[in-house]
C-alpha cells in the first residue's frame, strides 16, 4: 500500500510539471444574429447605393464593380464605374453608405485595384471608352489624387479592364489593359508606365477581341502567367495564355484549352477541384467552360463532367462570373450576373433581363439554386465583407437598372479566416501570393488577387470556409516570386489575420 501510494504522488507530481494541453486553434465567428440557412438579401436602396439607372439605351458597356478596403478601416468600401461618366466611391460606414464621391469622367469606366505607389494604400486605375489609362493615388481618408501615366491619349476603345501584376518580380505592378479594340502589356517603371507589348506581339497589329484578363500563378513557381480571354474565335483566334519564364512571357504551344470556350468572354480563377492548382473558369454568350489544371502545364476540359452544360442553357448569359466559397464550406462556389450583352443571332433566344444564379460546388458536381429570381441585366460582380459579418456579401452591377448589394445572411455554424499580407516594399499587398489552409478536412488554396472577372474587381486577399469547431493545423504563405511556403505562427489565430513578410 505504501508503494502505491508513492506512485499516485509522484504521478501527480509529474502531471503538474507537465504543460497544459493546448486547446484547439479554431476560429471565432463574426455572426452577430445568426439567420437558420445562408442566404442574401438586396440592400442596395436601404444601404443607399448609387443610382446606376442613367436611361442609357445602349448594352455594351458597364457596369463595373469593385469591393475593397480603401481607407484601412477594415471594412470593405463601394466603387461602380457609371455610364454616364465617372467612377462612384462610397465609403462604408457600417450601417451603410456614405455619399458617392466621383472621381474623372471617363465615360462607361473600367476599374482596376493596386497598390501602385507601394505606401499601403489601395489606388485606382481607370480606362474609359477614349484614351490613356487614368492613374488615381489614393492619399488616405478616401482621398484620391490623379497622377500622370507617362502615356498618350491613342489607347482608344471601350475599356473592358485593367489588371495589375508583378511582371518581372522587381515589386512594382505592372499591368495589362484590354478594351474593345487593342490590349496593351504596360511596364512599371519611375515615371509612370511603358509600352511593352512589343514582348508579346502585341504590336504586330490587333487580330484579337479581348474581353478579360487575369495574373494568376499557375505552375506553383511564384511568378504571375497571363490569361487573356477572347471573343468570337472563328474570327479573331483562340484565348491566350502567357507562361511567366523569369519574367519573360512565353504563349502556349496548345495545352491550354484556349479553343474549347469559342466567345470566352466572362473569367474567374480559383482551385476548384481542391488539387492545390488554379484553375479556369470560362463564362461566354452561351455555356460555362470548366478548365481544371494538371499541374503539369495541362488542362482538361471537365465543363461536361461537372454538370455546366445541363445547368445553362441558350437562354442565359454568363458574363459576370466569381468563384468564391458563398457557403463557407471549403470550397469554391459560382456566382453568375445574369444579363444579355449586346445583339446577333447567336442572343436571339436570350432576354434583356435575366436572374443572377448561384451553383453550388458538390465535389465533382455543380448544383443550381434559382433563391435569386428577380431578373435585371448584370454586367460586374465583385465580393468582399460588407456588413462585417464574416460571410461574403456580392455587388452587382446592373446596366439601366439599380444595382444590386446582396448581403449575407450569415449562420453560426460555418466561419471565415481572412488572411492580408503586407510585405515592407514593392507589392504591399502581395498581389499573386498564394496561401494554404490546412485542417483535418484537407488543404484549401487561395489566391491573392484582385483579378475577379469581367468587370469586377475586389480586395487582395485570401479568404477560407471552415466549421465552427475545425481546428486549424497550419497556415503557410507563397509570397510572389517565392517558391516555397512559409508556416504562419498560429499562436494568435484571429477571424482576420495579418501577416508580414
């Protein structure tokens, strides 16, 4: 008896010397007034969104949408380039909207977001039916002063879109801009931009009818390739797809599909299969295309496989088209604009006015939800977190219509991890870093970007699905121009974590 006893202390001895075990690393939930089921409700006319019906007749161009945190605050602010000139800025105040600030008069605008000066701050970038790209600085407080671009005024068309990336990985942002009639390869440099589409043939003469670009890193190497989505293939070519080599832009010899979608004009980019890889999804006049990447250089066309053939029809555009995780459940969903673009015989089939849908990513499979059933004719999409509730809100923007702000509503069962990264020069927000979120469901995948689409352009970050009470493993960054992956110390594991390099 008096060995047992012994040993019962000195086993009480050692458990007090023994660390606590750690609990858990879950994330908390920012779902203040929990709904029974996700869902989304148009807050547009209560949150006192900008008025973008302007009577105008014509239905090839606008509305272009963007969601992104300009002041700093957290809270993710509204832009909408308007037909009738400008680009409209509202602040979020929380409970809604402050009075839409218009910054230029450029006539059906694009808009594109980057940190172009390197302090912090998220600028502007705006191109118009007529002339150079307008840089705007963003000077703090939603503050915006117009800077010089170094270029002239010949880059005509009606601007579709302008994308930012590190080209070159010298930590500037570069950028690629398309509109109705010549695309344009611009490089960073101390004065403003250069010409440099000489590198990629784009001088050589127009023979493509470019709707949408992307910077996304598609082989894992850190370096940014270059998508370009093109229209009416028969006659003006296929898409096109630029490896990154050192810098260096190099088309692809035939393993990217570019043929399959043949009026590719909608895009968005994402890891949709779950394999760790970015791949493509094509929106066009008629069906989606689903491109999924190999990671070997290759894409297989599985559009069919997932079901995207049987869900759209003739009878629905897919034009504003975003992956994003809408449920939180791990993997990437499709939001789609609905909304018929121009006219011809391939359309006739289609109505002005058409529903925005939501198809649900089942592993393997989309499933349609047709909740949002108002038609109206979309163009832009965008996503951020409006209302501050962790669950992704949508902008919308509509064509002789007001525009619509779906915000979330959110349930207590399913949270979001936000990552934003700040590296100390150059690319501030790390545009094109990739982060890994690893839980005993998986890893999950996402991309640094403000690449979303036709017309749509949103905040640089990375945001993850999870249950309430999955715990965390690791969390690990790719930053731009890096090949390997850097573990992320999870000590302090937050709804919204910021990590520097």
């Amino acid at each position: 008896m008096l060995l047992l006893s012994l040993a019962c202390v000195q086993d009480g001895l050692d458990s007090l010397d023994s660390p606590a075990p750690s609990p858990p690393r879950t994330v908390a939930s920012r779902c203040s007034d929990p709904s029974a089921a996700p869902g989304w409700t148009d807050q547009a006319e209560a949150w006192q969104l900008v008025d973008t019906l302007d009577e105008d007749p014509r239905r090839d161009s606008g509305s272009n949408t963007a969601l992104a945190d300009l002041d700093g605050d957290g809270d993710d602010d509204v832009l909408i380039g308007l037909r009738s000139g400008g680009v409209s800025v509202q602040e979020n105040l929380g409970r809604g909207l402050g009075s839409p600030q218009l910054l230029g008069e450029a006539v059906a605008p694009a808009v594109g977001l980057g940190d172009m000066d390197g302090d912090g701050l998220l600028d502007l970038l705006v191109q118009g039916e007529h002339g150079a790209p307008e840089l705007w600085l963003n000077r703090g407080g939603l503050r915006f002063e117009q800077a010089s671009t170094g270029l002239d005024g010949s880059m005509i068309g009606n601007g579709r879109g302008l994308q930012p990336g590190d080209l070159d990985g010298d930590g500037d942002l570069d950028l690629y801009v398309y509109t109705s009639l010549h695309d344009w390869l611009l490089e960073r440099t101390s004065s403003g931009f250069e010409d440099a589409s000489s590198r990629i043939g784009l001088d050589q003469g127009w023979a493509d009818k470019s709707w949408v670009a992307a910077w996304t890193d598609l082989d894992r190497d850190g370096a940014p390739e270059l998508y370009v989505s093109n229209d009416l293939q028969a006659e003006y070519g296929p898409s096109r797809l630029y490896w990154n080599r050192a810098g260096e832009l190099e088309r692809d010899d035939g393993g990217c599909a570019c043929e399959s979608t043949t009026y590719s004009m909608g895009m968005s980019v994402g890891d949709v299969d779950g394999n760790g890889y970015q791949d493509l999804l094509i929106g066009s006049t008629q069906s989606l295309g689903l491109y999924t990447n190999q990671g070997d250089g290759s894409f297989v066309d599985v559009s069919a496989a997932w079901g995207l053939n049987s869900l759209l029809g003739w009878d629905q555009m897919s034009l504003g088209t975003l992956l994003e995780d809408l449920d939180l459940d791990g993997d990437l969903d499709l939001f789609l604009a609905g909304g018929r673009f121009g006219e011809g015989p391939v359309l006739e089939n289609q109505t002005l006015d058409q529903p925005d849908l939501i198809l649900w990513n089942e592993a393997g499979s989309f499933r349609r939800d047709e909740r949002l059933t108002d038609p109206q004719d979309a163009r832009g999409v965008s996503s951020g977190d409006v209302n501050g509730d962790g669950w992704p809100d949508l902008l919308v923007g509509n064509v002789e219509a007001p525009s619509r702000l779906w915000l979330s509503d959110c349930t207590d069962e399913r949270v979001s991890l936000t990552v934003e990264l700040s590296d100390g020069a150059g690319n501030r927000f790390g545009q094109g870093a990739q982060v890994e979120l690893e839980t005993a469901e998986g890893v999950q995948v996402r991309e640094v970007t403000v690449n979303r689409g036709l017309f749509g352009s949103q905040h640089p970050r990375a945001v993850f699905g999870l249950a309430a009470d999955e715990e965390v493993l690791a969390l690990r960054v790719r930053w731009p121009w890096t090949s390997e992956a850097i573990e992320v110390d999870l000590d302090e594991l937050a709804p919204v974590m910021l990590v520097e390099r």
